[in-house]
C-alpha cells in the first residue's frame, strides 16, 4: 500500500518529493534495530552478548550515519516522512477502534 501510495505521488506528484519520503521513511527503520544492538551490548552480564570490532567507534558511528542520511533528506524527506507516519499511524488507530466496536456487537 505504502510503495503504491509513492509511486502515484511520483506518478502525478514530484518524483524529487517521493524521493525524499521514500529515503527518509527507509532511513528511518533502521534506528530501532541499532537501539537494540546497543541495549544488547550494554546488558547487566559481565560479558555483552556480542563483539563487535572496535566497539567505541562502530556503533556511534553507525548513529551518526543514521542522523545523516535523514537530514540529507531534507526538509521535504523529513516532514513528509513524519505526514506520512502520522497518517499511518491514524488509520491503524480507526482499524483498531472499528474493530473492537465490532467484537462488542
């Protein structure tokens, strides 16, 4: 649904604008796995649950990029990636309340 949404908006929009949504919206997914990573790393064990390389420097470095890439998006990327969650996040909140008006009847 989502990537039929952009090529429309590429279609009869501004392909430049879908360019910047779509590479913020990609960017974006991946700061919850490096959260993760990081919880991992940093769990109360006497040992992180991996190793990874010269561990000061890969991670930081990894959020850095992370940071880079969305700004690189541009204020078109980063306000339509943000429209674009937030419309996301509206019909899944009217599909769960329909829902559950549904399972009360």
């Amino acid at each position: 649904m989502s990537g039929s949404l952009l090529i429309v908006m590429a279609m009869f929009g501004s392909p430049a604008s879908a360019t910047a949504v779509s590479g913020f919206l990609y960017v974006l997914h991946f700061i919850p796995p490096l959260l993760v990573l990081l919880q991992l790393r940093r769990r109360d064990s006497a040992s992180p649950a991996f190793e990874t390389p010269l561990p000061q420097s890969i991670l930081p470095s990894a959020f850095a990029m992370t940071v880079l890439l969305l700004v690189a998006s541009g204020m078109k990327g980063i306000t339509g990636g943000i429209i674009w969650i937030g419309i996301g996040a509206a019909v899944t909140w009217m599909r769960a309340r329909t829902s559950r008006h549904e399972n009360v009847r």
